[in-house]
C-alpha cells in the first residue's frame, strides 16, 4: 500500500501488512516508484510471528535496521523521528553542528529529483538523536522548533 498526503505533498509512505504486525517505509517525494519499495523490501529479511516482528539486514546489500523509539509528525510543520544514541545506525553529519537547547544541531538542505528543497535538521542529546523533516523548508517556525526540540530518553 502506498499513501501520499494531499497538504503535506512531500512524503510517500509506503506500507507492508501481515496477519500480526504492520511496517512502512517513507521515503521522500510525491509519485514515487513502487520499485523502490520492492527495493526495500528485498534487503532486508521479515520474520513475523505472533510474538514479534523480527526485521534483519539481507547479507550483500550494505543495508541497515536501526530502532526508532518514537515516530510522528507535528502537524503542517514536521515529521519526528527519535532514536536512541546507542543505536549502531546513528550517522551525525559531517559539518559541525550549532549548540542549541536540546544539544548539538545540524540542518541539511538538499535538491530532489523535481529540483524542490527538502530540508532537515538532526538534533543529537546525551540520550537521543532527533530527526525534524519539515514539510514547508521555508517556513519560518523551523528555526525557533528546531533550535527549541529537546528528548532525553531515561
């Protein structure tokens, strides 16, 4: 299943479902393939069961599983992802980043494919990393969240 939202037009999200556990996949942009699902699908191996989901990295394909504590999205402003800093995956970009309340910031800018901005901002805590993907870059509430988003995990 694929699902794109009309007044946030900037992710697909794309969406495998079994008789006990349901897991997607979003991926940036409007129209996207159904290839790259299938992509996605085939680097990793699923074992489900009624007692849990299991989701490992296919041998060969360079891919990684990292733990996402929590996920959601702030309302035509943002989608949230935190991960704990002791996850094996947790990437900081390579520029330096700007102190701000919740730890240490960095924001990415980057063209897609139709040449629209999409931009980002990773805030690294002493206990979590979060990941602010923005819905309008533009907007000129970005800033005063980003530099005000504070998570501790404890």
């Amino acid at each position: 299943m694929s699902y794109e939202t009309e007044e946030e037009s900037v992710y697909t999200t794309f969406l495998w479902r079994s008789a006990h556990h349901e897991l997607y996949w979003t991926v940036a942009g409007r129209d996207v393939s159904f290839s790259v699902f299938t992509e996605m699908m085939a680097a990793v191996d699923l074992n489900d069961s009624a007692s849990g989901l299991l989701v490992t990295p296919r041998r060969g394909t360079g891919t990684s599983v990292t733990m996402v504590l929590a996920a959601n999205t702030l309302t035509n402003l943002c989608a949230v992802a935190i991960t704990p800093t002791t996850s094996p995956s947790i990437r900081v970009p390579a520029h330096s980043g700007k102190q701000v309340k919740g730890g240490v910031m960095w924001r990415t800018d980057t063209r897609r494919q139709d040449g629209s901005l999409e931009r980002t901002a990773t805030i690294a805590g002493a206990t979590a990393v979060t990941d602010l993907g923005f819905f309008d870059p533009d907007a000129p509430a970005n800033v005063e969240l980003a530099e005000n988003f504070q998570v501790a995990i404890g």
